[in-house]
C-alpha cells in the first residue's frame, strides 16, 4: 500500500570530502560524524592505533570553503560492503571549534521533526 512520505528525504548534493592536512590529499570521504569521532570512507585500507592530520573542506553561506582541520587517531579498519572501499572509525585528539559547529548543523539539518513539523 503507497502511503505519502511524511519526512522529507535529504538528498546530498555531494559527499564531504576529507583531506590529509599535511600534504592536502583527498584520504577519503565523510561516512559519519560526531563530536567525539567520525568514519571515513576510502579505497585503501587505513592503518590502525595510528594518528593522522585530517581536513575538512566545508562551503560556507557565501559559497566560500572553510577549511576545519582536526587530529584523529584510527581506532579500527575494515572492508566496506562495497567491494573496493574501506570504513575506518577514528576519536577526534584535537579539533577547530569549526568541527563541532559542523557536526552540530549536520545533527540538526539530518535530524527527525515531530509528526506535526513534518506533515
């Protein structure tokens, strides 16, 4: 049975990508974000216990990047389901007051409403 969708569904228009800040290289792309970690998606394996310099290179409301740069060590490493690709959880050491700021606008613009809001 169709029943109409009461949710918006968010389409990205494009995934973040995450950058090594040292040598300012694409690592990989933002799979998930908190204000005590993130997962990283990539096509190479990520070296556990090991800690990396990561950017994070966001537009801002006049179109500009903000670049967020924050130290993080990997945590854990694994294959993805999709072939070709690794998943690697990392904990934030050190991070730009702008990284909270971003997880706190991805909560909010990703979050549920009530039934009310969203109808």
């Amino acid at each position: 049975m169709f029943t109409n969708r009461r949710i918006e569904r968010h389409q990205l228009p494009y995934f973040l990508k995450v950058f090594n800040s040292i040598t300012d290289k694409p690592i990989g792309y933002l799979g998930n974000v908190s204000e005590d970690g993130l997962m990283l998606i990539s096509q190479i394996p990520i070296m556990t216990d090991a800690d990396f310099s990561l950017r994070l290179k966001v537009p801002d409301s006049e179109g500009a990047l903000q670049v967020i740069d924050l130290q993080a060590r990997c945590q854990w490493s694994h294959e993805d389901a999709t072939p070709m690709h690794y998943d690697a959880g990392f904990v934030v050491l050190n991070a730009a007051p702008e990284y909270l700021q971003l997880v706190r606008a991805l909560r909010c613009y990703f979050s549920f409403r009530s039934l009310s809001e969203s109808a």
